[in-house]
C-alpha cells in the first residue's frame, strides 16, 4: 500500500512536528490530517495501525491521534506499539462511543487526550501545538515552562 504523505511547505519546528492519524474512516483521517497540514503541522492520514507504525519508524512522532478502531487492529494494541518505538509519545484517542469503560481504558493506558467524534478541530490543533512545542523544547534540552 502507498503512504498518502500530507507535508507543509514551511517546516517550522523541523521533524519534531510530524502527527500520524490513525482512523478506520479514511475520510475521517485525511480532514483531520489536511486540516492539520493547513495549520503547519506534518501530518500522515491512515486507515490501518500498519501504516501508522510504519510512519513511526521512519519519523520521529510529535503526536499519534487514533481512533478506538482501526480496519487492521485495536487503536489500544496501536497505542501500545507506538509507545513500544517512543516510550514518551503522546496519543490523543478519538472514538463514536459515548461509552464511559472505553474512556477508562484509554485513560488507564496513559492517552493524554479522549476525544468523543465528532470533534472540535480548534482544539485538537490547540492540543497539538502545546504538545509539539514541548517535545522540542524537551528535546532540544530546554526545560518545560
């Protein structure tokens, strides 16, 4: 399968800005990714936790957004394998499910972020920024504010 690569022109935070989406809606992820490639960001839609993880071993990751879902595997088993390449990753988890033991699950496994769809773009970029600017500031070694 090709990787659907959506890249920004003006790279300002060099490779620490690279965000995968990890949707089973395809639609879904490309809004999300070319909303996010509108505002700065590097950002790869995918359908399939595959393709993600594939994306994370070529690119260090700023972000992971992943739906609770994906066509080839569980977003938690992604969440896992994405924290097993960068044990520091922030993941945002976005779900249709309104249920609460799904969230609970999310938050026991450490995601940063549960996100019920359909969501606010403002603040998933809101969310995105601070954290980009953390893991350069991290790992450019200048401390937190």
């Amino acid at each position: 399968m090709k990787m659907r690569m959506m890249l920004t022109d003006q790279d300002e935070l060099s490779d620490r800005r690279w965000i995968v989406v990890a949707d089973a809606d395809q639609d879904a992820a490309n809004l999300l990714a070319g909303y996010l490639l509108h505002q700065r960001f590097r950002a790869y839609p995918t359908g399939r936790g595959s393709e993600a993880l594939r994306v994370a071993q070529v690119h260090p990751l700023s972000l992971a957004v992943i739906d609770v879902q994906l066509a080839d595997m569980a977003g938690r088993e992604l969440f896992q394998r994405l924290r097993a390449i960068d044990p520091a990753l922030p993941v945002i988890m976005t779900t249709a499910d309104f249920g609460t033991a799904i969230e609970m699950e999310a938050r026991r496994l450490g995601v940063i972020q549960y996100v019920q769809k359909p969501f606010d773009f403002r603040r998933l970029e809101l969310v995105a920024r601070r954290i980009c600017a953390m893991r350069l500031r991290l790992g450019a070694g200048v401390p937190e504010e």
